[in-house]
C-alpha cells in the first residue's frame, strides 16, 4: 500500500448529529369540517387541549412554554394554531405539529385543524408563562 494515499476525513461534524431544520410554514391537519357547525368552539378547552402536548425535552405543557403563538377559533369550528418551538434543530420539529392538531381536534365542536410552524418571531424564554418559569426554576 502507498504510504502517500491519503484516507478520507471520516470525523463526524456536529451537523451530524443534528435533527433537520423544520421547515418555515410546515402545517399539519386534523380533523374534517363539521356538517352543521355550532359556532366558535370553546376557548378553554382548545387552551386545554393545547396543554395537553408536551415538549419531550422539558417538563412543560407546549401553551406554557409560549410555543403557540395564535390559535384562531371560526365560526365553522375550524380551528387555525401558528406555533413555533424552541429551535429550528429540535427533534420533534416534524411531529409536534400533528400532535397539537390531533390534541386540538378531539375538542368538541372543533372541526378541522391546521397547526403551521412559524419562526417568526423567535421563540425566548420570555414567552413562557409564569408558572412555566416557576416550574423551570427560571425567576
């Protein structure tokens, strides 16, 4: 073997290791419209089943930590979330989405749901709740 053949760098990088950058705009869809719509569905429930999903990575609801920045309620029961999480790089930015319309739409009166990712603006700590805070030990 030639000494002088040179082998290939092989070392990992630390994008390697990183989970895919979500997508600006990624939505995800539940539900189906409703036949004979009721009117705007309740707001504490969409605000509880929001709640319901956690991030994986930290031990607060994804509505505490300030992830959700509109969920628009409709007269048809529709019901429209913009979120964003914490990093572009986070390993759930794929499936967190379907996992906040999937909760949104066993609301009842909720018909369909469509959850887009937003990047705009950043998500800080600054968005978190104070109980979120308190729990994170952030004061």
């Amino acid at each position: 073997m030639d000494n002088d053949t040179k082998k290939p760098d092989l070392s990992p990088e630390l994008m390697d290791f990183m989970a895919a950058q979500a997508k600006e705009g990624l939505t995800a869809v539940a539900g189906t419209p409703l036949e004979a719509p009721t009117g705007r569905p309740d707001r504490d429930a969409v605000i509880e089943a929001l709640k319901s999903v956690h991030d994986p990575e930290i031990p607060v609801n994804i509505y505490d930590l300030g992830l959700i920045y509109e969920a628009n309620r409709k007269l048809n029961g529709d019901v429209d979330v913009t979120m964003t999480l914490t990093a572009p790089h986070c390993p759930v930015a794929g499936e967190m989405p379907q996992e906040v319309a999937d909760a949104v739409a066993t609301v009842e009166g909720v018909g369909e749901v469509r959850v887009t990712l937003t990047w705009s603006p950043p998500w800080t700590p600054a968005n978190m709740s104070d109980d979120a805070k308190f729990i994170l030990d952030m004061f």
